[in-house]
C-alpha cells in the first residue's frame, strides 16, 4: 500500500476550515489507530474497562489516509508519514504501564480509537457514569485535541480540549474524568456503542494515555459544554488550526472599518457568516468586484466560525460604528459538520445573532440566508441537518428589518444533487458558485438596498 500523503502543509484557512467541518470525505488525515480491547459487558452499571495497558490479542494498529479524491490509503502498521504529514503510535512502557503514546506532525486529523470486539450497551451507565484516562501532554503548542464518543453512524460527539490541553502540556500524568452525558443528548440511542473513546489530534503533538475506562459511579472533575447552549454562548474560535490566524483577522477588520469610516467610504452592505462568506476573497474575488465593491462592502466572514463565534465578534465591535443599508447573514454550516448540533439549537444561535445586530445596528436591514447545500445528495447527513435548521431560519424573518432568502435551488441540479463544478469540495464555492450565488441574491438586495428604513 502507498504510505504518501497528497497535500503539504501549511495549508489556507479556506482548506483548514473545510477540514474542521468535514472529516469524512476529502480528508487528508494522518492517521487513524484502532485498538483492540477484550469483549466486555454489554449491559448493567458494572465499570467497564476499555485500555488498561494490557495486550488484546495483536492490539491491531492501523494508519490509514485520504487522498485529494477521497480514497483510503492504508498505510504501515504504527507509522505513516508523508509530505502531507506523520503520525506514530505505540505501547510505551512507564509508570503507566504500556501506555499508548501517540505523536503526530503537520496532522489534518490523526485519531486513536478503541473499538470493543462488540458493540457496547450503555444505556444504564450515561446518566451517572464517567469516561475517564490518565493523560500526559508532552507537547501541544502548535496542535490540538479532543475526546469524541461514537455511538452510531450519525451519533458522534465529541468534547473540545484544545485549550485545557496545551495547559497541561509539561505537567506529568493527570487523571482526567468526564461526566459521560458530556457525550450524549436526549434523543441518542446508546445501545450500540461502536467507539466507546477517540482521542482526535491535528497539527502537531505528542501525547500518551492509560487506564481509560468507563466508571459506573465516577466522580467528573473534568466540565463540558451543554450542548443545548452552545450554539449561543459567545466565544472566539479555540481550536488549533485557527487559534494563530483567528484573533489576528479580529484585529485586521477592526483596522479595516476604521480605515473606511476614516476614508469617509462606509460599507453599505456588510457580509457576516463563515469560510463560504470569506471565500468572497479568494474564489469570489473577481464577483465581489463586480457585484458588490460599488457599495464598499465588508467582508466579516471566518473559516471555521460556528454562531457562537460570530456573537463573540459583534460583541467585540466588528460592527461598531457603521451604518450599512444591509447586513447578508449566512451562518450555521460549522454547527452540523464540527459538532451536529441540533438544528433548533443552531437556529437560537442565528436567533442571537440577530439580537445583536439589531442592538447594535438599529438601521441595517439583515437579508437572512438559508444554510448553503453541502454534500453531494439530497438524502445525505448534514445536508437533511442543515435544511432543517433553514426551515427554522425562514420563521425568524419578519417585517421589513429581516429577509429570509432560501437561494438554495440555485445551486442544485433538478434531483437535488450539488456538482461539484459549483463546490469542488461539495461545500466551498468555486468561481461558478459564487456567480450563481450573486445572481440569485441579485434582485433581493437590490430592492433592500433602494427601499428606505
């Protein structure tokens, strides 16, 4: 099998941003570790242990990668490097006996996970149980990590611990333990528990675990978000690919608004939302010129932003001082494909941000998009997600302040289907897609921007 990865790092926020939102497809991981464990008890409060360092038969190790086309590479036992990056994992002898130290470099997604010979019943442990591990953080300056739980092929959750990671980067064996609802909500089914742990990694990083088990009546010390606030609880950007470049365009655009209220040439249409709406600088660029450089329009758009990003940044006067005719709002794409989160719960997230804005500009029109398509079918995961989240969108227009435009049609074939002449990536806008995208606002904008207050 080829061991070469396809894509060189550094890469642009654009590309880093689609990875975030899109693990399974056109990934360029690094490595996934599969670990073997024991058949243990599928049901009852019993503990349950999932490593404790002891050997599974072979403890089958696996790295595999994707290619540009999305093709799996199945790479060399323990190790797989390339171009792209590297990634190695293995049983390390220290005062946690056989411990699994895994290092990664350059990484899109790296990821170690134990897989029990079946899948696990745990119903009866979520509400009481902890998920708990003995971690070592040698080194996480420049990566970053999370905790993920799989219970079913659209059940994934997972608990960011990018930034209390890199805190214990230096400070030995810590045990850490989470309440096991950190990785559940109430409509999921845990009967089937297929990856009952996942450590996820990106960038660089060397970290070791031991003792990772399931504790029927754990004690947390660790805490996580409640997902059913998340959405709206404003907050920067705190994960690793955008943790150096984030905060750093916060400052350019806060510099930029005061250029051109300085200028005395004020957006008159102000852009807010995610990567799709940043992409207006690179694959837009030649369409944003024609269609909306008349208006000294503003470009506010993140890779990687989910709502509560955006809510952090009005908060942080991205928008103090300006007037615009007309706010273009798009956000909610990183909510499903980072953390799927439910689409009620994206849509309050929408529904603060509008908050905001109408707060802090009282004047401005907001023209509210519906959720772009993503994915090639009608049928699939995120796509079913993101267009339930619009029908929830379309409610929170009213009067002439907010618009609701669905543009979405404009953008599929006649069954439904996203080319990829239009989303190379079926999720970011090429040249084409930007045009269609331009044309189908066209007509609302232009009557939003003539119509007076």
């Amino acid at each position: 099998m080829r061991k070469t990865l396809h894509r060189n790092m550094p890469v642009s926020p654009r590309l880093a941003s689609h990875w975030l939102v899109r693990l399974a497809g056109h990934l360029l991981a690094v490595g996934i570790l599969a670990v073997g464990m024991q058949p243990a008890a599928q049901a009852g409060t019993a503990d349950l242990s999932l490593y404790n360092g002891q050997k599974s038969g072979s403890l089958p190790v696996i790295l595999v990668a994707h290619d540009q086309s999305g093709t799996m590479q199945a790479g060399a036992p323990l190790a797989l490097s390339g171009p792209g990056g590297s990634a190695s994992v293995q049983q390390h002898e220290s005062e946690r006996r056989n411990a699994l130290l895994l290092k990664w470099d350059q990484a899109w997604y790296a990821a170690l996970r134990i897989t029990p010979a079946k899948p696990l019943d745990l119903r009866a442990l979520v509400p009481h149980a902890t998920l708990e591990l003995d971690l070592r953080v040698a080194q996480l300056e420049q990566g970053g990590i999370d905790f993920k739980l799989a219970c079913g092929a659209s059940c994934q959750r997972k608990v960011a611990y990018v930034v209390a990671g890199r805190a214990l980067q230096g400070k030995g064996w810590q045990h850490l333990s989470f309440s096991l609802s950190c990785f559940a909500r109430s409509e999921d089914d845990f009967s089937k528990v297929e990856v009952p742990f996942a450590l996820e990694a990106n960038g660089a990083g060397e970290v070791a675990l031991a003792n990772v088990r399931i504790v029927a009546h754990g004690k947390p010390n660790q805490s996580c978000p409640d997902y059913r606030r998340i959405a709206f609880e404003p907050s920067p950007l705190n994960q690793a690919w955008a943790m150096p470049r984030w905060m750093q365009r916060h400052e350019q655009k806060l510099a930029l608004k005061q250029q051109m209220l300085a200028a005395g040439t004020p957006p008159q249409i102000v852009f807010i939302g995610d990567s799709i709406t940043e992409g207006w600088e690179n694959a837009g660029k030649v369409v944003w010129q024609q269609y909306y450089a008349p208006y000294h329009a503003l470009n506010l758009g993140y890779g990687g932003d989910h709502t509560e990003n955006v809510l952090w940044r009005l908060q942080h006067g991205e928008v103090d001082g300006l007037q615009p005719k007309v706010a273009v709002l798009m956000i909610g794409t990183n909510n499903t494909g980072d953390r799927q989160d439910p689409p009620e719960v994206t849509a309050a997230g929408v529904e603060h941000i509008l908050q905001e804005l109408r707060q802090r500009l009282p004047q401005t029109r907001v023209l509210l998009l519906a959720i772009f398509p993503r994915e090639a079918s009608a049928d699939a995961v995120l796509r079913r997600i993101n267009e339930q989240i619009n029908l929830k969108l379309a409610a929170l227009a009213g009067g002439d302040k907010v618009v609701f435009a669905n543009l979405n049609s404009a953008m599929l074939a006649a069954d439904g289907s996203l080319s990829t002449s239009v989303m190379p990536d079926l999720l970011h806008p090429q040249q084409q897609g930007y045009t269609i995208w331009a044309e189908a606002m066209q007509p609302i904008l232009a009557r939003m921007l003539a119509s007076q207050p």
